[in-house]
C-alpha cells in the first residue's frame, strides 16, 4: 500500500517533496484509516 505526497513539479520531474503535517486528531484518524484498509485488503487475498 502506498500514499502519495505532494510534490514541486519541474520540467525534469520532482524538485521537492512538500513535507505533510499532522496533529494529533489527524493522525490518529488516518492511523484508524490505514487499518481498515489494511483489513480490507486481508478480505481480499
């Protein structure tokens, strides 16, 4: 499973990563998130 980040697009491809920030609400919620994908992905193999 992958997550994708926002990034600084340049003619030759990625000039820099935009860094994400969390606090604690946001990262227990995508924590949670993550583990219901996860099951799901369980389900399906």
């Amino acid at each position: 499973m992958a997550m994708g980040v926002p990034v600084l697009l340049g003619a030759g491809g990625i000039e820099r990563i935009i860094p994400l920030t969390f606090d604690s609400r946001e990262t227990i919620a995508l924590d949670k998130t993550v583990a219901v994908i996860r099951a799901n992905i369980m389900k399906l193999n």
